[in-house]
C-alpha cells in the first residue's frame, strides 16, 4: 500500500513538471507496459527505422576506416583489425535486411539488441588485438582511440525514444565493457577505469534524458492526435487503427471481440432545441459516462457527431450486453429540459456473427443500431432486441 502511494506522488510531481503530461502518462516514461497499443506502434516503428538507419551507415563506414588502419599500424595489427571490420561491416548489413517486427516487443529488442551488440564485440576484439602490440607514440594514441567505442555506443541511445528502464538495460552492457576488456588483458590501473565508468555513467545519463525526452513529446504528439478534444475519446482514425489491431490480435488467438455501435437518441433535437453549445455538453456527460463505467481494455472511439463506437476485447456478445445495461443503469446523463439522454446500440460479436474483418464489423454493429431506432431507441440489438424502456 505504501508502496503505490509513493508510486503515484513521484508520478504526480513528475506531472507537475512535465506540465503537458499526466500522472500515467509520466509513468509511461518510465516502463513500456502500459503503453497504448497506437504508442507501441509507432515508437516501435521510430525505433527500427532508426536502428537501420544507424546499421545502414556503419555498414558502409566501417570498413572504410581501414584504409586509415593501413596507414598508421603494422601489417600484423591492421590485418586483425580489418577483418574484424569487415565481419561486422557484413553483420551491420544483415541488420537491415533483417524484417523486424513492429508488433513485437521480443524483435523490437532483439533489433537494438543487435545494433549495439555487434559494435560490442568489435570492441572487445580490438581492445584485445591492439593490446597485445608494443605500440609508440602516433601509433599508441591512434590504438587507444579504439577505447572510446562504447562511449559512442552510449551517445548513441540518445537517438531513441526510450523508457528509463529500457534505456538502463541496454546502457550496462555498454558500461560494462572496458571492465571486460581490463579483464581479459589484465589491466590493473584501477583508478582509469574508475574514471572511465564514471564518465560512462554521465553520458548515460544524458542519453536517457535525450531519449526521455523523445518518448514524452512522442506520447503528448500522439495523444493530441488520437483523441477527440472535446469528448476525450478516440478520434475515428485512431479508432480504425486500434480496432483492426484488436481484430488481428482476436483472430491470431482465437478470442472474442465485440464491437457496440452507439449513436444518442433524438441528439438533433437537443440542437435545434437548446443550441449547440447545449448540445456539445451532452456529449461531454454521455461519454463521461460512458467510460467512467467501462472495463480497463474497452476502447470508444467518437465515429462521427452523437456516434461512437466500443471496442470491448475479449469480451462475448452476452458479456456486452451485460456490460452496457450496467452502463444504462447508471445512465447518460440528462438534456438541457431534465430529460434523460438515451441511446440505440447494434452489437456485434467477431465470432458469433462471423465476421471476415473489421469493417464487416462495424457493418454489422450499425445495422444493428438501425434496427434499435427503428424498433423505438433506447435499446440494445445484438442477436436479438432488447427495450430498455
């Protein structure tokens, strides 16, 4: 108890500095779990794209360096150093060419993973190689340039936008190695690698605030651009895309999905009535409740004016029916004049109604809310009507 107490105060004065954001999505800052799925997407997609990027310019720098390897170290520390390049220029290319998954947090890793990991060892052969040389003068200071990969390698997390834990994971590798290449030459100047891994620990420390950063302006961007900024939902483009992710992910393990399609009653009306600012309010109240009395997971979308639509996965047609009666117990606020603001509902269900996709769907859900108005409104159509008169 204590323990998520403190949680949500550091979360909220996170919040209070990071005006735009709120106590959860700062949270997001900090581990990837609760991302929404629209988040994990397009962040997984930044992060690959940046990962080919960066593989596709060390493919083809990598090995250029060797020429300046000739020029400078004998032929017996050159050579070693050149087929080391050349393997991970070769390593760097197969990168690229490798289809890493969006939709997977074990490829998105395992895609940065391999970024950093092929550098990594190029570090610990070359520490290794030059190490066992008599180097002088321009020979030596050009040999220990090679100590300064990983703190490239750390420089370089700054250009992806991760959480502080990701960011952690993939940094101690990185900081770990020149105690692995002291290891493995038996370096005992404790006091340089004492600097070296603070220095290593400093720029760390930017890098994750660089990438913290990206992350937070990619989570306000996003949400700005999902959400409908009167009613809070999710805008209808938004909606399409959580929807055909929910569908795939329905199918792929064979559970149910169901889809409501709402639209208020006599919601023209309350316009004509009392104005539309009047009317802008009921909207407010309707989707307030709405989603003050859903479950966790349920997605609802603003389709378009007094529509929307509720994704609700992993859920049956009965399950969605029940879910919305209690919704409609509670009710959906009231109109201007005092009169309860009531709604036609059409529920479908992905494998009661059989359906090939999500549009065939939504399809599905709207003539069903047809059915509802045309039957009275205020009622849920789903296999079969039901008044809630």
């Amino acid at each position: 108890m204590l323990q998520a107490t403190l949680a949500r105060l550091w979360r909220r004065a996170w919040s209070l500095i990071l005006i735009e954001m709120t106590a959860e999505e700062v949270g997001w800052l900090f581990w990837p779990g609760g991302h929404l799925s629209l988040l994990s997407k397009r962040r997984a997609g930044v992060i690959l794209t940046r990962v080919r990027l960066v593989a596709g310019l060390f493919a083809v720098l990598t090995p250029l360096w060797i020429v300046v390897d000739m020029a400078v170290f004998p032929a017996a520390v050159w050579q070693g150093l050149a087929s080391a390049r050349v393997i991970a220029s070769l390593a760097f290319g197969g990168i690229v060419l490798t289809r890493w998954s969006i939709d997977s947090y074990k490829s998105l890793y395992g895609a940065l993973g391999a970024l950093l990991a092929v550098p990594s060892a190029f570090f610990l052969f070359s520490y290794a190689h030059i190490a066992s040389f008599e180097l002088h003068g321009f020979q030596k200071a050009m040999g220990s340039g090679y100590t300064f990969l990983p703190f490239v390698m750390l420089a370089g997390l700054s250009i992806f936008p991760l959480t502080l834990v990701e960011c952690a994971a993939f940094a101690v590798p990185m900081v770990a190695m020149p105690l692995v290449g002291a290891a493995m030459t038996g370096e005992t100047d404790y006091a340089s690698l004492g600097v070296t891994v603070w220095l290593l620990l400093l720029i760390v420390s930017v890098s994750a605030l660089a990438g913290l950063s990206q992350l937070a302006f990619m989570i306000v961007f996003i949400r700005e651009a999902i959400r409908d900024s009167m009613t809070g939902c999710f805008t209808r483009n938004s909606g399409e895309e959580l929807l055909d992710l929910q569908f795939i992910l329905s199918a792929r393990i064979h559970a149910p999905l169901s889809l409501a399609f709402i639209d208020l009653d006599h919601f023209k009306h309350i316009n004509d009535s009392f104005g539309h600012e009047a009317g802008d309010q009921v909207l407010r109240n309707a989707t307030l409740q709405l989603r003050r009395h859903l479950r966790a997971g349920d997605i609802l979308a603003r389709w378009g004016g007094e529509e929307f639509v509720l994704i609700m996965p992993n859920a049956t047609m009965q399950q969605a029916r029940q879910g919305l009666l209690r919704v409609y117990e509670l009710g959906l606020g009231a109109a201007p004049d005092g009169a309860p603001v009531t709604a036609s509902i059409g529920v479908a269900e992905r494998l009661e109604d059989n359906a090939r996709d999500w549009n065939e769907l939504v399809e599905i859900a709207d003539e069903r809310m047809y059915q509802a108005k045309q039957a009275g409104r205020n009622r849920v159509v789903g296999a079969e009507a039901l008044a809630l008169d």
